[in-house]
C-alpha cells in the first residue's frame, strides 16, 4: 500500500483530467461528481494514517468521495458560472494591457504578486485575554468570541492592506483602463455562462481537464526525471499545452455535441 501513496494524486488527476477534458460539458453532474469524488477518495487516503479513527483507510476514502461528490454535484453550475466569470475578468486586462501596448507586463504582474503576498506587519498589541482566569461557561464563549472576532478585523485589515498594495503597483495612467476592462470581461464571462452554458461548460471542463491531465503527467515524470531535465521546461511552454489541449478538448465536446444533435434530429 505505501508504495502505490506516490502514484495516488498524479493516477487520480490523469482520470479526472481525462473524464472532464472529454465528456466533461456532455455529463457535467456525472463528470464533476465522479471527479471530484475521486479526489475525494484521494484526499481520505492519504488523510487516513494521520486520523485517529479504527476503521478502515477505504471506508474513510468513501467517505471522503461521498461527501465530494455530492457537494460538487450540488455546486457544479455555480462553479461553472463563478470560473468563467473570474477567468473573463481576469486575462480581459491582460489583452488590454498588450494590446494598448502599455510596457513591460511581466514586470507589472510580477510587482502586484509581490505587493499582493507580502504580508502587512503585525503591530505588538498586548494580549489581555491569556492572562485572564476564565471560570465560568459565560466568560469562556465570551473569550472565544472576542478572539474570533480579533482574528476576523486582523485579517480584514490585511487584506485590505495587500489589496492596496497590489493596487498601488500598478502603474497610475492605466489603473481605470484596466479596471474597465476586468469589470467588461466580468460582465461578459457571466453573459456566456447564462445565455451559452453548454458552450460555458466545456470551456471550464476542458481548461480544468487539461490542467488536471498535464500535472498528473509532471508529477509521475519527475519521480523518473532529474530536476534538470524538469527545469529545460520553461512556463511558455507549459502554457502552451496546456491551451493546446484545452482547444482540443473544447473542439471536441463541441464536435460530439452537434453529431449526436444531428442524429437525434435524422432520428425525429
């Protein structure tokens, strides 16, 4: 068992991959719920050494499959609506940018991940709580209650300040443009996925199948390969795949569509 724990995530996204790159628009409950019940199962086998419960690691990754399943089932056409929407929004200021031909991209996006992650810098405030005795049920939720919601205004507050600082990287004259064009593509992703969901559907399923497919391949190629001879790889490369195979995927759930539209048809 512990020498198949290697091959568990990269066997897993191979099939999923494939189930979602093929037929994923085609039997979009059936390909999300068995999907994601595998990486369900997946998750609970390798969660299951590390549990403390006296059953067996299969039943636990039923389990685990089970309950994926059904709540990828019950969210698979939000998620489709929410991706391509985010998606829009998302490579709209890209084009944009390239387009306008606004300078170094590259350099940009490089600058507003770093701003984006940095982390804000704590201030040194005394924590009062700890040092009070708690004897009461009352006292103890009310403690509870005071910490949550401490932790709940400091990590607002640093997002707020990482979204400012993300905002603040990029360059001035361009910042409404880009904005503009993230809300046009967030308009018009939401519109494809209302008006165009079957479309929408292999669109998401066959960029997540092509995703899913090439990191399963990655992750088996370098239990084999050097780092060297993974590094020769670059990004563009990578990309390029995988949108290689996202068209590839996406022509044919569209090509499958319409033949077995036009049979039902002759059938009729």
């Amino acid at each position: 068992m512990e020498t198949l724990v290697p091959f568990i995530i990269p066997a897993i996204c191979l099939v999923t991959g494939a189930i979602l790159l093929c037929s994923g628009a085609l039997l979009l409950k059936s390909a999300v719920g068995l999907s994601f019940g595998l990486l369900g199962a997946g998750t609970g086998l390798l969660l299951a050494p590390h549990l403390s419960l006296s059953m067996s690691p299969l039943i636990i990754a039923l389990v685990f499959g089970v309950i994926a399943a059904i709540l990828a089932v019950y969210l698979s056409k939000l998620a489709i609506l929410l991706s391509l929407a985010f998606s829009f929004a998302i490579i709209a200021p890209v084009i944009t940018w390239h387009v306008a031909d606004l300078g170094n991209g590259e350099q940009v996006v490089g600058d507003v991940i770093e701003a984006a992650t940095t982390p804000a810098e704590q201030s040194e405030a005394s924590d009062d709580h700890s040092a009070t005795t708690l004897q009461s049920s009352e006292d103890i939720l009310l403690s509870m209650l005071t910490m949550v919601t401490h932790d709940v205004a400091a990590a607002t507050r640093s997002g707020m300040h990482r979204a400012n600082a993300a905002w603040n990287a990029i360059p001035a004259a361009p910042r409404l443009m880009l904005v503009g064009s993230s809300i046009a593509g967030l308009l018009l992703g939401l519109l494809v996925a209302t008006f165009m969901p079957y479309f929408s559907a292999a669109l998401v399923t066959s960029m997540g199948g092509s995703f899913l497919l090439l990191e399963g391949i990655r992750t088996i190629a370098a239990m084999y390969w050097n780092s060297n001879e993974l590094s020769s790889i670059t990004p563009t490369v990578l990309l390029s795949i995988t949108i290689g195979l996202s068209l590839a995927g996406l022509g044919f759930q569209l090509t499958r569509a319409r033949k077995s539209a036009s049979v039902k048809r002759a059938a009729e």
